[in-house]
C-alpha cells in the first residue's frame, strides 16, 4: 500500500504471472527464498525489517546507519543521548 502498487503490478515487477504476490498475500503459496530476498529489495528492506514490522522509514534509518559509521566514539555517544532525550 505504501508504494501505492497492486498485487498485479508488484508481481509483473517481480518478473512473475499476474497473480503470484496474490497467491502469496491470501496464504495459498509461499516464495522461495530467493524470492523472498526479492520482495525485500523491491520494498528496500532487509529481511530483519520484514519481520519486525517496526521500522516505518527504512530508508532513512539505513543512510542513518551508514552515516554513523564514520563518526568517532565520543560523537556517537552524543548521538545516542540525542536519541533517547527524543525518544523519552
């Protein structure tokens, strides 16, 4: 819904028949794990994010991270004191 994309549609994208991501969403068939790893990357989540359903911008979350890994110790811990006075 958030990529405002059709069961139709997300399936042609994937390379697959019409009704294969309606197959899925209704219980009546499961992807292989390579398709599995697919969907992920179609929704730019890794497979953690699938299923802890928590992260609603996994995106921005991810160029967090990778802009935190130049940062010094001292720099990150003020970074995650910044985060919990936000979070609190």
């Amino acid at each position: 819904m958030e990529r405002n994309v059709s069961e139709y549609q997300m399936s042609l994208e994937l390379g697959q028949n019409k009704n294969y991501i309606q197959g899925i969403s209704s219980g009546k068939a499961l992807p292989s794990m390579r398709q599995f790893l697919n969907i992920c990357d179609y929704f730019e989540i890794t497979p953690m994010q699938f299923f802890d359903g928590d992260s609603t911008q996994p995106q921005l979350i991810r160029k967090a991270i990778e802009d935190m890994k130049g940062l010094s110790d001292n720099d990150l811990l003020l970074l995650l004191n910044i985060i919990r006075r936000l979070h609190d």
